[in-house]
C-alpha cells in the first residue's frame, strides 16, 4: 500500500492520471506493468491497460450512471468483453465485498446514501479485477467510521486479494497507520520515495516538506523520551499499548 502525498498543486492528481492513461505523457515514456507509453506514439494497449490499472476519483459517487446498482457495477466486466452472465457475477461479489447487501442491487444509485455511493464506485473497479487499484482522496467527506470501514476495505484487498493499492491522501495519521510506502510531492517532482515509517520518523525532513508530524508519533516519541521502547511495527495505539504492558509487567 503507497500512499502520494503533497501540497495542494504539487502534482499528485496529475500523476495518478498518467497511471491508466487517463492522461498521456506530452514528452518522454511512462511504464507501467509490462506496458510501455511512449509520447507522440500512437497507443494500441490503452483498453487492457484500464483493465490493470483501475483508477477511483476523489468523489467517485459521480462517476454511477446507470438505472441500478448492479448495472453500473457490471458495466466495466462488459466494457471489457466478459458475457453479461459473467459480469453481473463479478458485480455481485465486488458489491458484497464493499458491504453492499442485496437489497440494494436493482436499486437506484441515486437513491444510496453518500457513503454507499462511493462503495458501488469502487465495486464497480473491483468487479474488473484490476491489478493495481488507484483511490485518489477515498475517505473525503466519510465521517470516522466510515473512513476507517473504507480504508480497512483497502487492507483487504491488499492483503487477502493481492492488489496493489495507491492512494492519494491529505491524511497523515492514515496513511501513517496504513500505508507501507510513501511518495512526497513538491511542484511535479518526488522529493520522497520510501518506507513511511522512515519518513515520518525524521523530524527534520517533515520541517522541509512543512508536513505537520501524526499525532501518534508524538506519542511514541514522547514514551520514548520516557525511557520505554517501542519498535517499528508499533504504529497503532493497540500495538503500543501491548509492548508497554510487557516493558511495565518486567
């Protein structure tokens, strides 16, 4: 899981639009996966590349359009020549994978909650079983539980399914607990590419990219200024908790 974080500006919806194609590089070559974008070259792989590469804009409820919810979520696994049989399939086990429960799927999508909304979207890009999927801000606007409900959807998907997940976040103490790798970008230029653990662990580095410092960290640095130890995979407050209870217990 990599997280892309910057400034407002910095870049980071403009590259996450070059990841399928949406945009097309003006100059130079882009690779992806085993495909190879070269500027000025006409494109013949563009189809099987979206397929890959599925990309979930920041209020993904605009992008349903069809009568029911389980014709929108089909509409990609049709687009991309599987049978309706086989597509409406796939539509029902990507909606139930987003908790979305069978009641809903001959319902209006504009007749779901902004919450659901936002869960058919992203059914609708499972439901094509993309290699990499692309989540640019997917919690905004969600309030806590369902933020956290959204982003550990994205843990498992990881984890158990073995996609690879990129997500776009203004959220530090997410992608802090979250993410295993972290882009920074300043003005189209990567200025970090690393574990996220590394990078929010350098104080000076978080000063120069004027990043405020999870508050999560603050607590572990200051536990440990109190003489406790904490090691790297104690990043939530359940796992700190657990390796003080031992340090106190001894």
């Amino acid at each position: 899981i990599t997280a892309i974080i910057g400034e407002t500006g910095s870049g980071k919806s403009t590259l996450v639009e070059h990841l399928n194609a949406l945009l097309l590089p003006s100059e130079g070559s882009l690779e992806l996966l085993d495909y190879q974008i070269e500027a000025g070259h006409k494109q013949k792989f563009l189809k099987p590349l979206r397929k890959d590469v599925g990309l979930v804009f920041q209020f993904s409820e605009y992008q349903l359009f069809e009568e029911t919810v389980i014709k929108d979520v089909a509409f990609g696994p049709l687009n991309f020549g599987f049978t309706q049989e086989e597509a409406l399939r796939r539509a029902a086990e990507a909606l139930k994978m987003v908790n979305i429960s069978e009641e809903y799927f001959n319902v209006s999508p504009l007749e779901l909650s902004g919450g659901q909304k936002r869960r058919v979207a992203i059914a609708g890009i499972i439901s094509c079983d993309p290699k990499i999927i692309v989540l640019d801000e997917p919690t905004a606007g969600l309030d806590p539980r369902g933020a956290r409900e959204m982003i550990d959807l994205f843990v498992s998907l990881n984890r158990k399914a073995g996609k690879t997940i990129i997500i776009v976040s203004h959220d530090n103490e997410m992608v802090y607990n979250y993410c295993d790798e972290t882009v920074v970008l300043s003005h189209g230029k990567i200025m970090y590419s690393g574990p996220t653990y590394d990078l929010f662990a350098d104080k000076e580095k978080l000063k120069e990219f004027d990043m405020l410092e999870p508050q999560i960290v603050t607590f572990r640095n200051d536990l440990i200024e109190k003489g406790f130890t904490l090691s790297k995979e104690a990043r939530t407050l359940d796992a700190i908790a657990k390796e003080i209870a031992r340090q106190v217990k001894r």
